[in-house]
C-alpha cells in the first residue's frame, strides 16, 4: 500500500500544520506504515474553532430542510464507497472486512436517520396560556461542537454524532484518532463531494495536546467523546468546568448471564462472536461470562471449542475470523493482564498469548483466551481488557447472577441468554446497564435508538444517536408572546 501524509481539513482546505511533528499510521497485521498522521498544535484548534463559530452564523439560517439535502448526497456517496471505507478500516484498525463493512453500515444508518431532522428537532407550542398570550419551545444549534474520535471505530463512532450535529445547524470539528486517522480522511473527502459549504465541518488531526485545546476553547460549545473511562472522566471534568456540554462514553466490563434454559449452540455462538469479535477492542464486548448452574459444564466446553476456530490473521485475508489488536503494545498490555488473572487463581482454559502469524511475524496478534473461575473483585472480574479474553464466572442463581453484574463498576452492557420470560424480564427489569440484550450478545442500538450506557461507561445526561443526539446537538428556547389590538385588563 502506497504510503500517504495526511492533512487537516479546516473552511473546505486541506491544510499542512504548522507543526512538523508527524506519527507513523501501522497497519497491526502487516506491521507496514501506511500513512504519516500530522500531530497538530493547538493552533490549528484554534483556526477551527474561530472558522467553524463565523460560518455557523449563516449554516444555522439554512433551513433543515435543505442541511438534510447534503446528509442525503453524503448516505449515496458513504454507499458507494464503503467497499474502499472498510478495507481502510481493516488496514489501519485491523478488524475483518467483515466487521469492517458492519461498521460502515452502521454510519450509513446514522446518516438516513439524521436525515429525520426537520420532524426531530421539531418544537412545541401552546395557545392562550393567558387571555391573548401563547406560549411556544423551539429547538436551536447550540453552535460549535467538537467530536474526538477512538481508534476502535474510526468510521461508525464519528457518525454517531456528526449528521445530527450539522442537519441541526451547527458546526463539526473532528479530531479523529492518531492511531487509525485514515478512514476519516476518506470519508472527509466524501463530506466534501457532498458540497458542505466551507467552516461546517473540519478535520484536525493530532493527540493529546488538541484534545485539551479542544476542551478549553472558548468558541466551542459541546464536545462528543468515545474511549477509556479514565480519558472520558478527564474530558467531563475539564469540558464542564468550562461551560461545555459533554457526552464521555467510558469503558465497560459487560457481563453475559446463561442460564441452563438457554439455546447450547445459538449462545455459544453468539457469545463466541460478542467476545472475540473485532479482536474484543469495542465497549460491547462481552468479557464476563456468568453460568448458573447446570450450564457451566455445557458452555464451558462449547465456548471453548468454538473459541478454537476462530482463524487469526490479516483481515483481508479470506476466512480470517479475528484479526490483530491495534499495537504491540496493545498486546502487551493483555498478555499481562493474563497472567495477573493466573497469578490470582484464574484457570486458562484457553491460552491465546504468544501468538505468530505465518507471513505476519510483525502483526500484533493473540488468539482467543479463556480464563476459567474469574474472582469476583479480582483484576479479571474489574479490568476493561480490551482484547480477546472472555472471563468464567459461575453461580447457582439468577439472582446471584444479577448481584454480580450489578456489583462492577461499569454499566455499558449486560445480556441475558434463557428460554424463561419471565427470567428475562426480571433481568431486564433488575440489571444496571444502559444497553441490555435479551439472547443478544452485543446489545448494540439501532440508529434510531440512542446508545445508552450507566455508572462508569458513561459521562453526561444524553447519548449518542437519534433523539438523544437532536437533544445534545440544539438548546431549548421558550418564547411567550403577545400582540392583541387592546391590552387586556388583567394585565
């Protein structure tokens, strides 16, 4: 692959930063550099920042109704690329094409339901709250946001947020991951065929330091986040103090409860899937599995047989099912945390560390590990992983399966596998947990449904996605009114 550098996307121009500090694009299974990405200053936050608060003034006077009209060119173009979109994905991030084209799916279906807008953002009115008085709410941008984007997602996660944040009339600047910054660059290049006009939406590439600088600018008035729950607590805290309104999407530990009811094979799969898909680097991946009783012997075995087909490698390559995590490092990380869960008197029933990968000695790869009899309170039960690793824990009922997931500090996601409806209601009634999946294994929102998420996972009052996202994006405004021919006595 050709290599390419990168540029920042500021008023409708590709832009060379000011700072000449650039960071190698790897891809994880080749170990190849596939692009340099500039780490911009702070400047460069700041000639957005001022760009996108001068333009917003005339894009919030263009009726929604015609914003939608580029979200509607943008889902065509997004359609028409998206073979192009999830190879990148698969080469910067290293996820399957598979996975990748779910990815980019996902995006298209926040675009069509942003589309919606003009009906979304729609207002409320009252007549005659008073004798010749009326009383009405409407819905305006709140002016510019920031987006920073995870490596883990860098084609869904930033249209999550963007097509709301622009069909409501406000403008976008996006700070995509330095790890996978080229699928952002792409699908830029795409917002510009759309025809947004200059200053709506920027692209600023960099690290940390753009991060604080997009959290103390005074132009910027919301900030959209995905990523470890440390960095989302840090960018609540900062943003907030400043005046911003935040949505932190944090990390998880999302527990999946079978009970003896449940469907051996359709769970096993499903889990299979939910636990070692995208190499386990997503929020909603399922990485404690809790059996209650007579079901612990029965999945154990099959999730572990299933856990030993997964094919590991490039995922462009055909029948690959898993591929590599996103840096050596990365690796490094869970192959520790592994043997942390050992040391505390976890079983490996599937030991996925020192992996090689015949013609990708570079890449970063693990094969999927199990760790059977995970301690509630130890690293394993609490540690958000991020890698494929599924921990065991087993209980003798529904109840104490419940206290368990109740028990984290997370509250991303909990799923429930049973044949009893009742058993399900119960869970779905009792489980704290924002997204909760019902014989699903990646209880993952529809568009049109926000991606909820509690306690540790989360940071903010309003989530991504649908009207959760129309709600973040605009600000209230309640007008009361009065225009008679003779002012009324009683007043």
């Amino acid at each position: 692959m050709q290599q390419k550098t990168l540029s920042n996307y500021i008023n409708g121009e590709w832009q060379t930063p000011s700072s000449d500090v650039y960071q190698d694009v790897v891809n994880p299974a080749t170990g190849d550099v596939i692009a340099r990405v500039p780490m911009s200053s702070p400047q460069e936050i700041d000639q957005a920042a001022r760009v996108a608060a001068t333009t917003e003034d005339s894009w919030r006077r263009v009726p929604p109704t015609e914003r939608i009209q580029y979200l509607f060119k943008l889902k065509n173009l997004l359609e028409e690329h998206i073979d192009d979109l999830s190879r990148m994905i698969t080469d910067e991030n290293g996820k399957t094409l598979a996975e990748a084209k779910g990815e980019m799916r996902r995006a298209i279906e926040n675009v069509e339901v942003a589309c919606g807008t003009p009906t979304l953002m729609q207002g409320t009115i009252s007549e005659d709250i008073a004798p010749g008085i009326d009383e009405s709410m409407i819905r305006q941008p709140v002016g510019v946001a920031a987006i920073i984007a995870p490596f883990n997602f860098p084609g869904m996660i930033p249209f999550w947020f963007l097509p709301y944040a622009v069909a409501t009339g406000n403008t976008v600047i996006v700070k995509p991951s330095e790890r996978c910054p080229v699928t952002m660059h792409m699908a830029a290049e795409l917002l510009e065929a759309a025809g947004f006009p200059p200053g709506v939406i920027n692209i600023v590439n960099g690290g940390a330091d753009c991060v604080n600088a997009i959290l103390d600018h005074p132009a910027i008035q919301a900030v959209s986040f995905v990523g470890s729950t440390p960095v989302a607590r840090h960018i609540y805290a900062r943003a907030s103090a400043n005046g911003k309104r935040v949505q932190a999407q944090g990390g998880a530990k999302n527990p999946v409860v079978i009970l003896p009811d449940a469907d051996l094979a359709m769970t096993t799969r499903i889990v299979a899937d939910s636990a070692f898909g995208n190499a386990g680097q997503r929020c909603l991946a399922a990485s404690l599995a809790i059996t209650v009783g007579e079901a612990r012997e029965l999945f154990t075995e099959a999730i572990t047989e299933a856990a030993k087909q997964r094919v590991v490698g490039y995922g462009l390559d055909e029948n690959v099912t898993m591929g590599p995590v996103i840096t050596p490092q990365s690796k490094a990380r869970i192959e520790s945390l592994i043997q942390v869960a050992l040391d505390e008197g976890a079983k490996a029933t599937l030991d996925g560390r020192n992996t090689t990968i015949s013609h990708y000695e570079r890449g970063n790869f693990l094969r999927p590990t199990i760790l059977q009899d995970v301690r509630p309170g130890s690293t394993a039960a609490c540690t958000e992983i991020f890698g494929p690793v599924l921990g065991m824990m087993h209980v003798d009922t529904v109840d104490e399966a419940i206290a368990l997931v109740n028990s984290g500090e997370y509250g991303n996601m909990a799923c429930l596998f049973t044949s009893s409806g009742s058993a399900a209601r119960k869970f779905r009634y009792e489980a704290q947990a924002g997204n909760i999946g019902i014989n699903i294994g990646v209880a993952a929102p529809m568009a049109f449904f926000p991606f909820s998420g509690w306690k540790a996972s989360f940071f903010g009052t309003l989530h991504g996605q649908s009207h959760h996202a129309i709600e973040f994006f605009t600000q209230t405004k309640v007008v009361i009114e009065r225009w008679p021919k003779d002012w009324s006595r009683r007043f």
